[in-house]
C-alpha cells in the first residue's frame, strides 16, 4: 500500500516520471509562458502545498504522525515537521 500510495502521490502532484503536463509541440514550457506575474507565483504555490499536504498525508497514515517509541510530548511537532520534510525532500 505504501509503495502504491507514493507512486499515486508523484502522478497526481505531476512530478518526475509523471511530469508531462505539456505536448512535445509545446517546446517553450507550455503553462509558464501563459502565466506571468502573480499568477505564476499562485500556480507554483498551488504545485508545492499540493506537495507539502501528499507529504503531510502520507506520515499520518504510513509513518505514525508525530509517534516516537519514547513519549516527549514537547518534541512531537518536530518529528512530525521532521517526517514531513524528509518526504518534500524525496518529492524535489
């Protein structure tokens, strides 16, 4: 289910090997000559808390959220932030 989760997750946020948004005809990057200013800022936001969210997902269900075999309660955030950033890590 993980192995699965992961490859539905890089299709859907259109990352490498699924990062054919475009057509071959559309050689000068398609949707980032069509956005300018702040809507590209906007596109790109979108395209990165889309991957911080599949990130934030997959600790909950797969890696146990903020659980550690030892109970700090003051340091769960930081596991949590931890896990989440090896998997942004992966995705770029």
């Amino acid at each position: 289910m993980f192995l699965m989760f992961i490859i539905s997750m890089l299709a859907e946020t259109n990352r490498h090997p699924f990062d054919l948004p475009e057509a071959e005809s559309e050689l000068v990057s398609g949707y980032n000559v069509e956005y300018s200013g702040m809507s590209f800022a906007l596109f790109f936001l979108g395209e990165y808390s889309a991957m911080f969210f599949m990130s934030s997902y997959i600790v909950v269900l797969f890696l146990g959220g903020s659980f550690l075999p030892l109970n700090f309660f003051f340091l769960q955030p930081f596991i949590f932030g931890f896990k989440v950033i090896f998997f942004i890590f992966i995705f770029i």
